[in-house]
C-alpha cells in the first residue's frame, strides 16, 4: 500500500498539468501498476495532485454544564446514596428545591434551573471521577423447612403482574461479618410488589418468634394493609405462627419454589441496595449494634421510600445469546404509590404528610452519624470465637471401627 501511495504521488503532478490525452495515459499507467479500478485510480490522482489545506483547529464549545455546577451535582449525588444517572436524573427536578430551601445548595435560579435539566448520560460523565474513588458478597442462611410447606402455594416472582399495593415479599439479610458462629443479628427486609415500598427490622437472631414479632412492627408502619406475604423457604418463616396470623387476617401466604434465588427478586435486590449499601458487612451481634440498627432503620424507611428512585422491569426477550431488557423511568416508592390506581386516598394523605416533614440534608447526616456509631460499636469489640475446629482424629477412629 505504500508503495501504491508513492506513485500515485510522484504521478499525480503531471496528472494535474497534462491535457486529456497525457491524463488518461497516466491513468492507464497508474491502474497497470496497481491494479485499482479506473475510477479509485482517477479519484486518488486528483486527491494527491490537490494542495494541502491547512487544517485549523476547532473552537471548542461552550460547555452547558460549567465546573460551578460540580458541587452542587456531586452533593445531589451524595445525598442519595451514589445512584447511577438514570435513577438521579428523575429525582433533580425534586431534590434540588428541596436542598436549596434547607441551604445545603448554593445555586442561583438559573443554574438551578440548568442542573434539573441534566441528562443521565452527561451526569455518569460528570460523576465518573467520583465513582471510580469509590465490595464481597455475604452467604446466605436460609435453612429449608419442610413444617407446613404442602399447606403454603408455591409462587413465582413472574406470576406478580396483577400484584396491588400491600403484596410484599421478605426475606433476612445476615450480620455475621464472614464468621457463622454463635448468634447474631439479623435484618427483616419487607418490599411491597406494585410500589417497591421497603420498611426494615432487625432482630437479635432468626428465631421464629423474633421475626414474626418484627413483621408486625413493619405492617404497623406499613403505608397499606397487608394483604399478601411471600417468603423463601426457611424455618423463620414457614412455621404455625406466621401461618395462623395470616389464617385470621385473611392474608395470602405463598412461598418461592427451593433453589430458584430469583424467586423472591423483588426483595432480594434489596439485600444491597437498602442494607448492605447502608450498613456493610460487619458483624453485628450486641444489643447496642440491634439498637443502632433498628434507629438507622426508622430514619432510613423515611429516606428510602420518599428520595431513592428505583427502576422496574418492563420486559425482557432474548435474540439468541443476547438478552435485551426494559426498563421504565426511575422513581420513588412514593410517586409510584401515587400513581397506582388502587391507593387509597387515608395512604396517599399519610404519605405525603410525611414527605413534606422531610428535612433531606439534616435526615441524611442522622443516618450517615448512626451508620458511623455502628461502625466504631462493631470495629472496637472483641472478634467473634470461631466455631472449634472439627476432631478428624475421632472421625478416622469412628471409621476403623466400622
């Protein structure tokens, strides 16, 4: 190819300087020696016989979003825990008034204006340096019972479609810290299907008694009745309590089918993203931690379901390997609750009550100073003992005797 470009070079000048007759022999010279077709011949003979024009360099634009911008976005960001563009970018238009009222942004009208305007995509590009200064997976706990299962329907998280505000689903999310022995708390995580409404409960272990006692606390703060529970498969949950109190309040009990995980996918996304995300994967096994815990928990069910929009699946085909998803417009539990038909107008007036009590800066150090607490609490203790380890001498003698 280079080859080819020096003679076309060297022709090109007494290609542009010659009559027709001299053009056309050079052009039947130049196809000869390349082997091009007539016409890629002609049109690279007349691109390098062309003077060379100086190339000048751009203005650059007028950026939209300047750098007076980055504290205030950055702060947004903060404040809602680090979300990705999509689910930020819905909440702007709310999130900024809110912080400009409490004095926690400093912005005029029209870069207030300019910064609820922001796409997702310019945002994640804006954020990409803040992200990247920004984690392991915990191991479930969940030990199959088989007490009343043949009484309990079995429910997929696709047969939810028809679901109404007060179906939820629930599940247990585990505070050991990487180290299974001995007791240790426990976080009950109750989603509401239609809304993603989310309230959370700890409990001092994952005795039966100690998570139904916590389910009543989540339905006396729940937003709407209660009409359907879902759970897995484990003993805290598949037992004569839970099973009798649904009996008598007519509520719908199923389960998920054992070892199908996305079964409950509605509530278990939320192990990270509304308690992991909150408060790690330190153990946590003393009063004081479940205290902690349970005061973080009270503030947070506020911040969570009014301020962290979250995104539903829509549908999802697959073309052979490729999987496509979609996804509707991010937004809280909230405005969801608002916009489904079935919400009754008591739920609407308690929830936008308490949304208009929300001070969103002065909340979010509270929980941020309790997180903190909980952190020292669980970092100063003395380590948890780890289970002894296993006698392999008794074992081989058990074996030779057998």
């Amino acid at each position: 190819m280079v080859e080819r470009k020096a003679v076309t070079k060297k022709l090109a000048a007494s290609y542009r300087a010659g009559d027709r007759a001299r053009k056309s022999r050079l052009l039947d010279e130049l196809i000869e020696l390349t082997g091009w077709h007539r016409d890629y011949a002609r049109a690279a003979l007349r691109a390098a016989a062309a003077p060379v024009r100086p190339v000048r360099a751009r203005a650059p634009r007028t950026p939209t979003y300047g750098p007076e911008l980055q504290p205030a976005l950055v702060r947004c960001w903060a404040v809602l825990r680090a979300p990705a563009g999509k689910l930020l970018a819905p909440m702007l238009p709310v999130l900024v008034p809110m912080l400009r009222r409490e004095g926690e942004l400093e912005l005029t009208d029209a870069q207030a204006a300019l910064l609820t305007r922001m796409s997702a995509a310019t945002i994640d590009r804006k954020l990409a340096s803040e992200r990247a200064k920004m984690l392991p997976r915990g191991r479930s706990h969940t030990k199959p019972g088989s007490l009343l299962k043949s009484q309990i329907p079995i429910r997929t998280w696709a047969e939810w479609d028809d679901a109404v505000p007060g179906f939820v689903e629930i599940d247990l999310v585990a505070h050991d810290g990487g180290n299974a022995s001995g007791e240790f708390c426990f976080t009950l995580t109750v989603t509401d299907i239609a809304t993603g409404w989310t309230v959370n409960r700890s409990v001092p272990n994952k005795a039966a008694k100690w998570v139904f006692e916590a389910l009543q606390q989540v339905t006396a703060v729940f937003p709407f009745p209660i009409i359907g529970i879902d759970s897995d498969n484990g003993t805290e949950f598949i037992n004569h309590n839970l099973f009798r109190y649904c009996e008598l309040h007519q509520i719908t009990f199923t389960r998920s089918r054992s070892g199908n995980k996305n079964d409950g996918a509605h509530v278990e996304q939320k192990n990270w993203s509304r308690v992991r995300e909150l408060v790690g994967y330190l153990r946590y096994d003393t009063t004081a931690e479940l205290e902690l815990l349970n005061q973080i928990w009270d503030l947070d069910r506020v911040f969570t379901n009014h301020l962290l929009p979250q995104q539903k699946l829509l549908s999802k085909t697959r073309q052979g390997a490729k999987v496509i998803k979609k996804h509707d417009a991010g937004a809280t539990p909230h405005q969801r609750a608002l916009r489904h038909p079935t919400t009754r107008p008591m739920a609407v007036r308690r929830i936008n009550a308490e949304f208009k009590r929300i001070r969103v800066g002065a909340l979010s150090r509270a929980i941020l100073n309790l997180t903190g607490r909980l952190e020292t609490l669980a970092i100063a203790k003395r380590p948890a003992p780890l289970k002894p380890p296993i006698n392999h001498a008794w074992n081989d003698y058990g074996m030779r005797r057998s």
